[in-house]
C-alpha cells in the first residue's frame, strides 16, 4: 500500500454566517470572518489517494488522472467563485473549511473507488496557520 | 542607506468589473477574476523603506512601528474585507492589484516620510505567481 | 471525527548540554548546538486537534480559541525566550525538540480536552530539515 | 513514542519509460514524462523514524547521524544523477516516484533497525504538487 | 510606471559541459552537474514587466495574456525537457542558468515591447539558493 | 552584466541591547527582543553578485566557488553562534540586522572584487517577515 498526494489551489470567497443567529451573535462567534461582504482565500487542497502499485506503470494511479478528476469536479467549481452564494454542492451550509472538506471528501470518495484506489484524505488549508484534514 | 522590509499578510473578496462595460466585455476582458459574487485572495504586502541607520538603535526605522503604522492605516482596513465593496480608498476604483498597490504606496508615503525615511516600494502578491511591484 | 491545526511560530535561543558530562562530551555528542553561548531558531509549531464537527458553527474547535490558547500556554512563554535559562516548563530538562515537544503537549492535552476536543499532534520544526512530531 | 523527520534535497534526471511497450504506448499513459531525453527535478525526501526519548540525549537517535546516513546511503548515490542509468538501486526499475520510494525505504529499514530506532514513513516529492508517501 | 510579475515553473534535465575540454576538466570546473548522463531541476522562472496602468483594466499588461506568451513562446519548449539535446535557442550553448536566462529575455524582449510594455527582468532559479537575474 | 545570487542559512543568537541605556530605556526601544538570556533565528542570508558570463563556463563567477567564500568567511563564524558574544566582526556592534548586513557587506565585497566580480548586495531575513537589504 502507498500513498499519493496530489496539490491543487484555488481562490475563493466566503463569509462564515450562521442565518440562525442574529447578527450580534454571528459576529461574537465568527469574528472577522462574519464580514457580510466577505473575504477570500487562496485555498490550498492535497488530497491523498492510496492502493497498490501497478507493475506496468509504477503507479498507484495516474497523477495527471487525479489531476483531471480534481478539476472537473472540484476546482473548476469552486476556483473564483463565492462558496456561499456560486457553489451547489455548499448550497445551505456554513462554508467553514470543515464542512467544505467533508463536502470535497463525499464527492471523490466514490470516484476514487471507481478507480481502483481509495481516498485516504482531504486536506485544507484556508491559510498556512489554519489548516483541515478529514479522513472519512 | 539601507533598506528593511516588513511583510504582512491578509485575506479579502474582490472582482474585476469596469461599471462602463456590459458583462460580456468585463468577462471577455477579466475572464474567471470578473464572477460576480467575488472570488479572494491571500494577500501577500511587502513594503519596503530606506534610510540610514541610527547608531543608537542599530534601525532605519524600529520594525515594530512600521508593523503599526501598516497595521492601523493598510491592514485594518482591508483584512477580511470585501475590497470593491468595504475599503474606502479604493471607492470607484477597479481593484486590480496594481491599483491596489498605488493606493497603498499613496497613504504609506507620507507617513513614512514623517519618521525621517523613505518609502521604496510596495510589492503585492495575489497568488506566489502574480506579483506587483511600485515605486512610486 | 475530522482534524484542524493551528500554525504558530516562535523565535528561542538554546543549547544541548547535558550537565552529567564534561565539555568534551557535549561537544561530541551535541556538535555545534552545544555551543556554551547558545544559538536560535525560528521555530515553527504545529498543533493538531480532533473532534467532531459543530453543526451550529460549521467548527470542530473555534480556531481564534485555539490561538488564544497556544499563546497564552505556549507561545508567550518561549517567545524570544532562552529555553534553558526563561522557561519553567523546561527547568531541568535537555532542551531538545523532543523533550520541549512532549512538554507542550503535556500543557495542551488537559485543556483541549477540557473545551471537548482531543489533542493529537504536536509537530515541531527547528529548520525546515529538521522536525519532530508527538502524539502522546 | 516519539516521530523525527530529516529533510534532504536532490536533484535528478529521470524519464517514465516501460520498455515493454513500444513508443505510442509510452506517450500516452507517461504523457510528457516520457521524453526520451529525459527531463529531471529538485525532489524533496523527508524520512520519519520513530522511537523512544533517551533520556540522556535527548534524542530518539542524532538527526546528524540520520543525515549521515541518509547521505551516504541514499543522496550520495542519487543527487545529480540520472534515476535511469547511474543508480544501481532503480536498475531494471520503472523510475515513478513511487518505485523510488520503496527503493529508498528498503535500504533505509535495516539500517534504522541496526541503529534500534524504526522506519516510519520515506515521503518524496518531485513537485510541490506530486507527493509519495510510503509507510513500508 | 509600475512592475508586474508573473512566475513559471518547468521541470528539466542538463548537464554543464564544454565540448571544448577534455572529461577531467570538466569535472573540475563544473562538479557534479557534469554528470555525463544529466541531471535536473524544478526550475522557476519569474518574468518582470514595466509599463503604466491602463485606466480601463487596471493593468499595465493582462496578465493571463503574459502567461500565455510565456507558455507558448517559453514553457512548451522547455517544460520536461532536456535542455541540451531537446531546446532550439539553447543549442550549441553551455545550459548555464545565466545562459537561459539571457536567452528567455532575447526571445520576450521584442513580444513584451509589440505589447506596449517593456521587459524589465528574467529572474531564473534552478534551486532555492542558486538564483539568476538579467536586466538586458 | 548578469547577477548571481546564492542563498545561505545561519542558526544563532542575539539581542539588542544599547550598554549606553539603562535597563528600562532599552526594553522601551527594543521590546522583547531585548530578553537579557538571548533569543535567537534560523537567519537566511542572499548574497547577489554581478558581472559579465564567461563564455568558457556560461557563469558569472562560479557558484559552489561563491559558497565556498560564504562558508569560509561569514556561515563558519556565525552558524550556532551567538552574535553578541562569538563573533569577532560583530564586537561592540548593536547586533541588529541591519548591521549585520552592512558587517557581512564590507566582509564580502573586497574578496568577491578580488574574483573579478562585484558584491551587488547583501539581503538577509531574520523571519520571512523582517528583512533587510544592503547595496554598499
């Protein structure tokens, strides 16, 4: 068993806002990330992908597979774009780089699978101080 | 004469759009940065001030007051921002990072002025591959 | 259960000796960073925590609580401190990435687990080359 | 049980060549990795040994001496060399990153064991992009 | 006037050899990049052009058309490559990085100039702490 | 004319104290970098050098022979030192990094003159961001 890693970024707007709450109340949890305009990040994504090497290629699988399987169904999505208001897979969620992970997890999980590998994790980093990883 | 650089970083939404053109011009034009509901960056500021250093202090200028002096005049005022909607020096104006940069070399000049140094330059990074540099 | 980290940096002065030995010794156990005058390092602390998702907040762990946790334990404790001389959590041991990792996590695991959620990582970087990681 | 990790850096020629197949079929699964001149990197290696603290080092075990090994054993044989043609090690090997990092945990584990310290993870980066990581 | 930059990366192989010299001096002169069979690196270029703001875009230069200039003039003919045997305009060359970088400027100075804007600098890293600047 | 820049890291100690001031006076000017035990820095040092490319070897000035002076000259006297104490060209000096820079400068330019090249100017970081550049 060996692991692949695979980068890619994106830029992207988000604001953290609870429509539960009131705006008082927003502010005092989310801080600075409540801004009702928004902020944005370069956000930086490694997935992990692990199984077995195939003889012939000296491959787990593809990187430039992985690549094209990252782009079509979350970067070109998500990159320049507003998670809150542009994205249908965050359509009624807090945009947190958690819920955003989960979310990216739940997608490539079966399409990994489809290939032969298994997603081993997402990795999310909003800035190079804060960063998310799930394992499933 | 010698130089010192301070670098500070922060996180905002903006878009390009030129209020005088219809949208397929501002897409044809600004492509994926023109989305209308903004996209953001980490922002990457590196000034740099010149002058000679005090004998007394070993400084040009103690670092720690020009990290005040952006703090309070630059980076309160656009970080988690949204910087086509909440930053007022940049009413009006396209938020293009080269627009960007002059307008905070403009507030910054004079200020460093009045602490016996000079300001070089403004370098600003959208992403690590898009980089602008001014100096006045 | 989904992981977050929170990146803090911190600038020391130390030096490996072991008081049990000559100087003869700590020199050729320690090389250079026996150096009875000391030498530094920007250290580069990473600090992993895990739990479950809030639903309210989108958040396993608000990530402006975990700063103000590291630095009010950690951070304003060994920054621009001597580790052998300032600290009292390293009063009378080697200070080693090891031994300063294991005392952190020492410090943070009672109190994360206090905000009910579970400490699992602490990295520490003396250079880029060189890193420890302990997961109690 | 504590975790250390060295980093070293080499720089290599490789080219991703299954000479099974004839030259279409190289092309189209290694895409540009197959140039038949090859093409190279700056690959990061950064291996993790995991043991316990002695207590009068500090230590899991010298990261100089890691390093000593670590140059003799691996980028003594690899830095500033062609991963096809000067490196006994990947002779007969397809040259994936993947295949070199199991090459490089197969010398390394013996030699961590003799040192009574144990081989955790060979982690190798051809990008900042595309990442191994190999846990044996 | 104002300075925008725009970062590439390539991986390639090469090999520093005078045909002039006989094999031991060039070992002596060039090390260990003579290595007969090549080697390579993650080279990174940085391309600086001046001009001033066109008060329309606020762009000196659109810089997904500068990319674009550098991806089909530059990277496509370098970019997993071997720069010896592969490169048009570096044939018959030393592949020095200086001489790279003085022919990456001869080959974007007249494109960057029927653009309206003016080269300013080819900055070239072969690695982190081995860097080239030309300024024409 | 063409410069070359090569980079070097320095481990080390050092505080800012004016001996002319009391106690009070030089906690007010140099905050906490004034600890009396010392803190310290993984110091990163970019020496640029500027000249004509030779036609025989494609340089300015040979790289490894450029670390070699960095080593023998200036990274051997102040790697795991301690700047205020160690340092033969530091003594009497406040230790900031601007006077280091201008040390490390009038150390340099008459060897590197005496190869046929010229010091173009001496960068040094004592994190990524605080930074100080010296041109003679």
């Amino acid at each position: 068993m060996i692991y692949i890693q695979r980068r890619e970024k994106f830029c992207a707007a988000h604001k953290l806002w609870n429509e539960k709450w009131d705006a008082e109340t927003n502010v005092k949890i989310f801080g600075k990330c409540s801004n009702p305009n928004y902020h944005g990040h370069n956000f930086d994504l490694l997935v992990t992908v692990k199984g077995e090497i195939d003889p012939e290629t000296g491959f787990v699988m593809n990187l430039f597979e992985l690549k094209k399987i990252l782009k079509a169904n979350i970067i070109d999505k998500i990159d320049h774009k507003n998670l809150n208001l542009d994205v249908d897979f965050m359509a009624g969620k807090l945009t947190s780089s958690e819920n955003l992970a989960v979310a990216i997890w739940d997608i490539l999980a079966p399409i990994i699978k489809s290939k032969n590998a298994i997603l081993h994790c997402v990795r999310l980093a909003e800035t190079d101080n804060n960063i998310i990883e799930y394992y499933g």
